[in-house]
C-alpha cells in the first residue's frame, strides 16, 4: 500500500474512533453516576454512533474511495460492525433498567445486529467463505436457490430498524432527559445520517450518470458483453476501474445497484463503456435479456487501478484470473505503447474466439501476453515472469477474492515483496 493510502486510510480511522466524543462528553458532564455505569453508557453511545458511521459509509463516499480504494472502506465497513457489537454487547450485560420498553428495544436491537453481523459474515464479505471452500459452496447454493441479490440487499438495510430502535430506547430513557444537550446532540447525530443516506440514494450527488444500452451481445455460455453509450457526450470514464449499474424499466431484472469492471479503453471510445459479464448469480444471468435502449443508471467510476498503472514508471504485471481479466484489458488497451505491460490470465475463457483477437491485438502494439486454460504453477511463472519483472515489477492481480488470495501466495514465495502486489477484492 502507498504511503499516501496508508496516511488517508489512518486519518480514517482516527476520524471514526473519536467521533462518539462530544456525545460522551455531553453525557459525562450532564450524568451523576458511579464511573461504572457512566462507562456502560459510554459503550453504548459508541456503538450507536458508530453504527451511523457504517451507514455513512454505505453510501461509497467518491472522495474517500479515491484515496484508500473499496476493499479499504470494505475492510472499515466490516471491522467497525464487530467493534460496535462489543461495545454493545459490553453494554448490555453491565447496564440495567426496570423499565420494559427500554429493555425491550435495546435487547431487540442486539439480537438484530449479532444477526445482521453473521449473515453479514457469511454473504457479504469474505473472512471466512474466501477461506474455507465448502462454506463458500454453501453460500453460492443459497445465493441460488434461497436469496437472491435484491432480497440480500434488504436484509442489509435492516440496520436502520437497528437505528430506529436504540433511538427510542435513548428517548424514553427518563434521566438522559435531563442532561443538557445530550438528546439535541443525538438527534443531530442521527439526522444527519439519515438525511445524507437519502440524499445518496435520491442520487442527487454527483458522481451519477446516465446511460443507454447501446449493445448486449453474448460471448459464450456464460459470458455477456454490455455496452453504454453515455447521455452527455462529455462523459468520460477510468480504464480498468469499475461502475455500480441500476437498470431502469427493465423486466425481470432488479433496479438494485450491483458492481461491473470496466473492459474498454477510453482511447478507443470515450463515450462508451463496455462490460464483460460472467453470468453466474442470481442477477447477472438475467442481464442477456437486457433490451437496447434500456436506461442505465452509474454510480462512480470506482478503482485504483488506472492512478497505479498511470503514474508507474516500473514494468506492470497485469495477472487475470478467469472473467477478472475484463478490467485488465481495459487498462492493456488503454496503456498498451505507453507503458511496459505484461497480462498473465488463466481461464477457460482464453480460448474464446473475441478473446483471442483482443490478445492478438494487444500483442501487436507491445503488450507482452501468456494466457492458458489452466492456472500457471510456480513452476510456469518462473518461465513466464523475467528476472527484470520479478525485481522491479508491480502486479495487479483480479479475480475471485479466494484465487486472488492463492496468487498472493504464490508470488510472494517467488519473491515478489507484498508492496508490490496490488488488488481489489470486492469483499472485505
């Protein structure tokens, strides 16, 4: 990681850590109480105010992206849920209260969060089912048969019932009544959350744009290439970054947001975007029914990718596994003559006909490639990588967040040091 990502990212965290403060403060300065249960309040405020944070950070802020990436905020996202939990559980079990309706909406909220955090866990990050593969079969089963993305995203957003809850359980508790400013303090806190939520998802802020569908065409059994064509003509876009897409008005098909990489260069057609889709989920393998002339929404560009390979003056080793090669030819054609570009890719897609012509071409304007069906042993990268590569190369590796974290190994016993190698699992 950069030294610059690393500051930003520490920044972050020191931002989130100290932002129950003033609500702590108010509330120790206002409370008379043994510094035993002042601190059981304390927990609680933590956890409440950080709970607002991870909504806050569900909006994908551009600005904070662009400076630590989305498997940062991601990671943030993920590590801050077990902290608040703590806090709460801690919380819980040393605060008391003889006043039903306070118990009732605190337990409940607890019992929810510790749901939301194990599902979370299991469907929407990658700690353990990146890891253990029989978990990640199972998730994939019931991703399949039992939740479908949409119903995934609702149960996500069960946060805010979490958030709803604690703040009657803060209201109808009658001493917090008498602390001055420690309720106006709360609501501030909690409305401002809410407000800047909505206003995300109203998409009033900037970094939307809109889109029609100009191609779909099928790549294969289970691939899907897509191509927008942006409304403004001045729209541009980030080679091998990637967008989060709502289809508009389109049948069978959820308006939810859902993440796509970028597989066209800019340098080509500044005002399409292209996409290369693996049909496998729920909601990717309904978008080959995706009519042209369907409105398009885009959340982004997101992706570090391009900054990296933009500003490099070091030889790049672009390391696709599987459909994850799609944001890596982006950047090849985008850099291909510029810079000292090597792809690596396995995948059972290699053989495709519309993927050997885009190497052939790659390979014409400079672009070094070796591309099999089946993975490339340590024994087939030492062959491949050149001794130059392999002290002064930087990687980008893409793929499934578990292969990604095979390659890693991989590399690294190769002698490549961890600063060197570069990725954005979209899981945290």
């Amino acid at each position: 990681m950069k030294k610059s990502r690393r500051i930003y990212l520490a920044l972050t965290w020191l931002v989130l850590i100290i932002s129950p403060f003033p609500l702590i403060i108010i509330l120790n300065r206002g409370l008379i109480d043994t510094p035993g249960h002042l601190l059981a309040y304390d927990l609680g405020v933590v956890a409440y105010v950080w709970w607002l944070m991870i909504i806050l950070m569900s909006t994908r802020p551009h600005w904070l992206i662009q400076q630590i990436g989305m498997p940062a905020l991601y990671a943030i996202h993920g590590a801050l849920g077990v902290m608040a939990l703590i806090a709460a559980t801690i919380h819980r079990f040393t605060s008391f209260s003889m006043f039903p309706l306070i118990k009732q909406t605190g337990n409940i909220a607890w019992y929810l969060e510790i749901f939301l955090l194990a599902y979370a866990v299991l469907f929407l990050s990658g700690w353990l089912v990146d890891r253990l593969r029989n978990l990640n079969r199972l998730k994939v089963w019931i991703e399949r048969h039992l939740l479908n993305h949409q119903v995934t995203m609702w149960i996500h957003r069960l946060n805010f019932v979490v958030i709803a809850l604690i703040w009657v359980h803060v209201h109808v508790i009658p001493r917090l009544g008498v602390v001055p400013g420690f309720r106006l303090t709360f609501d501030i806190y909690t409305g401002l959350t809410v407000i800047f939520y909505c206003w995300w998802k109203l998409k009033i802020g900037r970094y939307h744009s809109a889109a029609k569908v100009k191609n779909n065409v099928s790549l294969g059994p289970s691939m899907q290439e897509l191509t927008l064509q942006f409304e403004n003509n001045n729209e541009s876009y980030q080679a091998g970054g990637f967008y989060f897409l709502s289809f508009r008005n389109a049948k069978g098909i959820s308006k939810e947001l859902h993440p796509f990489s970028v597989a066209s260069a800019p340098r080509n057609k500044p005002n399409e975007v292209s996409f290369m889709i693996h049909r496998l989920g729920d909601f990717t393998q309904k978008i080959a029914n995706v009519p042209v002339g369907t409105e398009v929404k885009l959340e982004g560009p997101f992706g570090l990718f391009n900054r990296e390979v933009k500003n490099s003056q070091d030889p790049l080793i672009l390391y696709g596994l599987g459909s994850g090669v799609a944001p890596l030819i982006s950047l090849a054609q985008q850099y291909a003559g510029l810079k000292q570009l090597h792809l690596i890719w396995s995948g059972p897609q290699v053989n495709n006909p519309y993927y050997q012509k885009i190497l052939t071409d790659l390979r014409k304007k400079g672009v070094k490639v070796d591309a099999q069906v089946h993975r490339f042993t340590p024994k087939d990268l030492i062959q491949v990588i050149s001794s130059n590569e392999l002290k002064n190369a930087n990687v980008i590796i893409v793929g499934s967040a578990a292969r990604i974290l095979y390659v890693r190994r991989k590399l690294r016993k190769l002698g490549f040091e961890k600063n060197r190698l570069m990725d954005e699992r979209m899981t945290m």
